[in-house]
C-alpha cells in the first residue's frame, strides 16, 4: 500500500525526470557577498534585483548580519530529480555574486521530503529558515499545519495538494495550482472547440490509480465537460506502471477516442504511445500534462513524438527555446551556473519565485521580517518575473488568470504552436472554471490558532 502511494505521489508532482548531481545539503550558497563587476543586478525588465550593502542586525529567525537562511522543499532524494535544487544554485550564485540582499548572503538549505518526510523537514525548516523559496514536494499538503503554526512564509515553485494550494502565507508567483480552479480550462477548451472540434463527442481520460490522481481525474472530467467535451472512456492504470499497454491502447481505439487526457509518469505514457502507433492508431490530440515538457519524453517517445499530436500547456510561461529577452537571459545563467542539469518548467518557477522573493526581501532594506516579506510580496498585482510569464496578482490570486499557451512534440523537440496569441507576445488568457464540487479546502492561520500579528 505505501509503496503504491508513493509512485502514485510521484506522477502527480512531476517528478518523472533523472535528475543529475543533486547537491549537498546546504546548498546554493554562492561564493560571498561581493558584487562581480561583471554581472548584471538587473533580470528582464526588473532591475536591480540583488545588491551590495552593510546590513546590521539579526531582525527574524534565520537572518543574521551577514546572511538569509532559505529552505528548499524537494523530494530528490526519491525521485533523483535535482529541478529545484538547481534553481536554487542558480539564483543565489547568481544573487551572491552581486551582494545578495542588500549585503546578505543567501544561503539555500535543501529540505529533502524523500516524498514521504514532508512533515519532518518541515519542523527543520520551522527552526532554522526565514522563509521557504522555489520548491517544492508531492505531498505538500502534510507540512502545511507545522508551517502555519511556525509562521512560515512559503514562495513555492509547485503545488501538488489542494491543502497546499492557497493557504496563508503562501505567496506563489507563479501557481501550478489554484485552489478551486481549473488552471487547464482555456487550453483544454482550445483543443475542443478550435484545434480538434471533431473531437468532442469522443474525448477520453486515463490516469495513475490512486486517491490523489483520481481527483485529477475528477477535476478534469467536469471542467472538460464543461468545456464541451464529452467522455467516452475513463480508465485508470496500475501506479506502478503497465508492462503491456496493448489492452489499453485497443480498448481506447474500440471506442473511438479522438482525444486523451493523460495523468502520470511521462514514461509510461511514451510506452503507451508506442503501442498506440503499432495498432496503426492516430489520436487528434493527447494532452500529455507539462510535466512532459523536456527533451526525454521526445526521445522515449521516439516516432511516436511525431506521429501522435502530443500537446501540452505551458500556463503562460515562455517556451525554453524562445527569443523572450527574460527566458534568453535565464538560459545564460543556467548555462553559467548548473550548465550540465536540464531546465524545467517547474525550475522555471521556481527561478520566478526566487526573484519574488528577492525582490520583496531587497524592499525591506535591513530590517527583514516576515511580515514585511509577505507585505512586500502582495504588493506585487502583475508579477512577470522580468517577463518570464504572465501576470499574476499577488493580492488577489484567486481567481488565477487563465493564461495558456500551447506546445506540441515533433521529432526534433517541443514546438510553440500558433494559437492567435492575443493578451502577451506569446500566450492568450481566458476566464477560468470554477469547480462545482469540493476538492479540498486550504488551511489559514486562524486554524491552528494563529493571526497575521504574529508573524514577526
């Protein structure tokens, strides 16, 4: 049973990927507080965002004159998949080389959940960090009540649970999730209604089986529904994975099924779409989910990259290989810091949340709480990060803005496909689905009997 839970776990944060060196404990911490003459303190059109300085004092836990303990949430030591950690490595080399924040060193603790230890190395975060920056785990939803009760601030670059997602003191910058949304609507309504409108008498879904990929399931059967697409097959598979996917593929094809919204380890469904391809069977569209965005779905894919139309939506953030001034610059501090670890759409996040955080840090000058933190942040109504992605509204994020735009898989690489990008340069923002039913409800502080006041 736990062994099942957890690979069920796994395919829902997207942890499928290898990671390479995953780092030290304490990692990321850059080489001093010294600012290089030749970097620049400036990323896509936010300026300024780390800086020299003489600070004084020690005003919140984990802040000393001369540095900021930051925790890192990532299961690596499980998956062996490095995205967060790297980020992290990235931004504070990057950060350290100009002066940190306003002359603290930032320093990255790496907070190692193994899937299953959330909880604990929440309680080591709640003794040592000042706030937790650019991670994330696939069972978040376990530390969320030992964060609150600490007063934690979390800038988190992936939310898996819907405990998570939304509670207090989480200021995410560039949400995976939204509590009580659907963040795949405006996509999944472009594939039906524009793309492939052929395809809504016979749209199908598939998904790992366990509670939590069933309610992923659940959400996307009623938002697809209300989308205008109707199901004519719902299947899960064994968390494990399948040895044949021969059943599935002709169970699939016996229906009829035009489009398929897969949840899972991008592995097997590269498997699966192997099978798809003997049996001489062509989908209109297979959603493959983002946690496919990466060169090794495209190589276990093989053929199939592009003799099936996998598609997958990148939520507003600029594709990787895009001349986006922001993600141009992000690729040159990637190739400079963590030159031989892949970039990721979650790393992508994370980096976002990184500069959120330095940013609303920086505006606090010496006197660095918590509070002033999370003010800082919440200020921030059209977060960009520079230009990497969308607005997002730090004050009100809910509801999300319904931003999308849309890869697909050829033999040589994930694409951008043209979509009629009319609210950015590259993405289009529709209005989000609201869930009908009750997926879960994030905690507050009032709940483990705590206030904004004291948060310090």
């Amino acid at each position: 049973m736990v062994i099942a839970l957890m690979a069920a776990t796994l395919l829902v944060a997207g942890c499928g990927r290898d990671g390479s060196d995953t780092g030290s404990e304490e990692g990321g911490g850059g080489g001093g507080t010294t600012a290089a003459a030749s970097a620049s303190a400036d990323f896509g059109d936010l300026s300024d965002v780390c800086q020299s300085g003489s600070p004084k004092g020690a005003p919140a836990q984990g802040v000393t004159d001369s540095q900021i303990q930051v925790g890192v949430f990532s299961d690596v030591g499980f998956t062996k998949n490095s995205e967060f950690v790297d980020a992290a490595k990235v931004f504070t080399s990057w950060c350290n080389e100009l002066g940190g924040i306003n002359g603290r060193e930032l320093v990255a603790n790496t907070r190692d959940s193994k899937l299953m230890e959330v909880r604990q190395q929440m309680i080591a975060a709640c003794r040592e960090d000042f706030a937790l920056v650019g991670g994330g785990a696939a069972l978040d939803g376990l530390g969320v009540k030992e964060r609150l009760n600490c007063t934690l601030p979390s800038f988190p670059a992936q939310i898996a649970q819907a405990q998570s997602a939304g509670a207090e003191l989480e200021i995410a910058a560039d949400p995976s999730l939204t509590v009580g949304y659907d963040p795949y609507y405006g996509f999944r309504s472009w594939l039906l209604n524009e793309a492939y409108p052929d395809s809504k008498g016979a749209v199908g879904i598939i998904n790992g089986d366990s509670p939590v990929t069933k309610v992923l399931g659940e959400q996307a059967v009623e938002s697809t529904t209300a989308a205008g697409g109707t199901f004519v097959y719902n299947d899960l598979y064994p968390a494990m994975g399948v040895s044949d996917w021969t059943p599935y593929a002709q169970a699939m094809k016996s229906k009829g099924v035009k489009g398929l919204i897969y949840y899972g380890d991008f592995k097997q469904l590269a498997k699966l779409e192997s099978v798809l391809t003997s049996i001489d069977y062509k989908l209109d569209w297979i959603d493959t989910n983002n946690n496919a965005y990466g060169g090794q779905f495209i190589e276990l894919a093989g053929t199939s990259a592009a003799e099936q139309n996998n598609y997958l939506d990148l939520g507003g953030n600029a594709p990787i290989t895009s001349d986006v001034p922001a993600m141009e610059q992000l690729n040159e501090l990637w190739e400079k810091y963590s030159p031989d670890t892949e970039m990721t759409l979650p790393a992508i996040r994370a980096f976002s949340s990184w500069l959120l955080f330095a940013k609303s840090a920086a505006a606090c000058g010496d006197d660095l709480t918590r509070a002033c933190l999370v003010e800082k942040a919440k200020s921030e109504t059209a977060w960009t990060a520079g230009g990497l992605h969308a607005p997002n509204n730090m004050l009100a994020p809910v509801p999300p803005n319904g931003c999308f735009n849309v890869e697909k898989s050829t033999a040589d690489g994930w694409e951008s496909v043209d979509i009629g990008a009319t609210d950015g340069e590259f993405y289009r923002c529709a209005q989000p689905y609201k869930y009908t039913k009750d997926y879960g409800t994030p905690l507050t502080l009032a709940d483990v009997g705590k206030s904004m006041s004291d948060v310090k």
